[in-house]
C-alpha cells in the first residue's frame, strides 16, 4: 500500500507539473476596439499586447452605443455608468473597426476578424443595413456582435424601446447571418438583478430554437458584472446551461470575465469540477474572451486568469477553449474551407 499510495502521489505532481508547463496561444473571442465614447488606444497598442501575451487571434467589434456626455454634466462620464445621461445606438463604430483592419498589413490583418455591431436591434431596417456594410467591404466582415440586447442598466440608459434577443428585428438579421454564414455574438440576460430565475431565459432559448443554422455565440453565458453585484451567484446557471447545449448544437459559450468568477473557479481560485465535466462534454462549444473596451493594457491579464481552469481540462480541450474553438466558429471561407463572398 505505501508503494502504491507513493506511485499516485509521483503522478499528481507530475501531471501537476505538466499542466503548470503549458505556454497557451489564445484567441480572444470578445474584445472591443473602442469604448463607450468611440475611442480606442489603436492597433499598435493592441498589436503590441497581443504579442506580449500569446495572443494569435482577436476577434474585434465596435461598440454599438454611444455614451452621451449631457449639457447639465460638468464632467465627462469614463463609463456607460459614470452618471444618468443617455446612451444611443451608433452606427459609425463599424467604420472606425473597419479602417483600423485596413490600414495593417496583409501578414497582420489574417489575425483579426471583425464582427458588425453598429445597428439599432429594434429596428426593422437593421438587417438591411448589415447587407449594406456586407457589400460596401466585401470579404471584412466575419461575424455580427456583439449585440446589445438586455444588458441591465446599460439597457435602461439606452435610448428607445428594450431590445431583445426573439424581436422581429433580430429574426430579419438571423436570416441574413445564416445566408452569409456568419456567427452572432448576443449579449443577453439571462435574468434581472433581483430575480433568482432564468427570467429572461425564452429571449435566447427561442431564437436558438427557431434559426438552427445560425452559430449563436453567448456573450458571458447570460450573466453579467451587474447581476453579480447583487446576487453573487445563479444556481441555476450551470443546469440551464447544460441542458441548452445538449439540446441546442448551434449554441456556444463566450466564458469571458463575468463567468470566471463565481463559477470557474471558486474563491480560493480552485476549479469547479461540474463546470469542467460540461466544457469535457462540450468540448468544442466554450471560448474565452477579455471584453476589454478600447484600452489594451489588461489584455494579458484577463486571458491569463484562465489558465487556472485550463490547466485543470486535458490539454487537448483546454487548447481548443484557448484558441481553437472561437476559429472553428467563424464562416467556413475565413477558416480557408470556401472562397471568400
């Protein structure tokens, strides 16, 4: 027996040791190239973080709002929530991501993959819009997102009727994804601030139902840093979870910050081993992300809290959730398996 118990202890350490070894490339599947204000850093910051930090791919959106800075404010707000004046749908940011890519030379510019997010979702006109940018730059464009659907008080600050993942709107835009192939990166609650239920859980789950062909990306699994500032976790999360990917293969999870704690990992920063039994299950359908905002700084840092739950998957599965996975989900003719549109 003290044999056999030395031999079990020799293995831990060195698997331990091996998972401690592990260099991860990442693709970053959430990062905004501006903030609320249409600003950004630029892309030699981000080139430059990028290359600090192992970071190979990025998907890049805009952000479809823009922050107002209102007359009766002495001083200019630094977030969506630094006061109570409005926000309003923008449409300019994808020109801003647009002529950023365009300036980077052709070796640089494979490693960046840009998703339309400046529409109105309530608006009807919308798709029509998405179909214009497509032709005016064909070929750029390899995704749609992040879209702004419930997004709890930035929804309440933004001008006009409350989006939602299942509106007319959004269904004329699914269509159009589906016919160019390209996945769809929604921000949408899952609940309110106060309510311990999926509230909100029909906005997502009917669109996944009703447009299987379209790859759904969910942007920080429905949960956000808001929710958590008043109910510091949803239980039922992970059973909803489990049972939307069983039941539905066209969805994928965006793990970005918002997930990775409570839920990842618990607070002394251990994995949780029912969230690492359903990405194992689900091996192929979660991809992280920094969802940083026009700043690069923390770029590294965000994609690196991870490796504590990476390290704890086999290899091969936590290099597909680093990196490979958000590749995978992009149209077939930006992963070289069609000719470009």
């Amino acid at each position: 027996m003290p044999a056999i118990r030395s031999c079990l202890v020799l293995a831990a350490l060195l698997l331990a040791g091996a998972a401690a070894a592990r260099d991860y490339r990442y693709s970053d599947a959430h990062l905004h190239y501006v903030d609320f204000f249409q600003e950004s850093a630029g892309m030699d910051e981000l080139l430059a973080s990028m290359a600090r930090n192992r970071v190979d791919h990025v998907m890049l959106a805009g952000i479809p709002v823009a922050k107002k800075w209102h007359e009766d404010e002495p001083k200019r707000p630094r977030y969506y929530a630094g006061d109570d004046a409005a926000a309003y749908w923008y449409s300019a940011t994808d020109v801003l991501v647009a002529a950023a890519v365009k300036r980077l030379p052709a070796e640089q510019r494979r490693r960046f993959h840009p998703f339309l997010s400046g529409f109105n979702p309530n608006d009807k006109n919308s798709d029509a819009h998405i179909r214009r940018m497509l032709e005016l730059e064909p070929g750029l464009w390899q995704g749609i997102g992040e879209v702004f659907t419930r997004h709890d008080d930035l929804t309440s600050l933004t001008e006009g009727d409350t989006p939602r993942a299942n509106n007319e709107a959004m269904a004329r835009i699914y269509h159009l994804a589906a016919e160019h192939d390209l996945p769809v990166l929604l921000h949408s609650n899952i609940t309110s601030k106060r309510e311990r239920n999926p509230l909100y859980l029909h906005e997502i789950e009917e669109p996944l139902r009703n447009h299987p062909h379209v790859r759904f990306i969910w942007a920080h699994a429905g949960t956000s840093m808001e929710i958590h500032r008043h109910q510091k976790r949803l239980d039922f999360l992970l059973p909803v979870l489990t049972r939307l990917l069983d039941d539905y293969p066209n969805l994928y999870i965006d793990l970005s910050w918002t997930v990775l704690r409570p839920y990842l990992l618990d607070e002394e920063g251990k994995p949780d081993p029912d969230w690492l039994a359903l990405v194992r299950r689900h091996s192929g359908r979660f991809m992280i992300g920094s969802d940083v905002v026009g700043s690069f700084d923390g770029l590294g840092e965000q994609l690196g809290a991870f490796d504590a739950f990476l390290d704890a998957l086999p290899e091969g599965v936590a290099r597909k959730v680093a990196r490979d996975n958000f590749l995978a989900v992009l149209p077939r003719w930006a992963r070289g398996n069609a000719p470009a549109p």
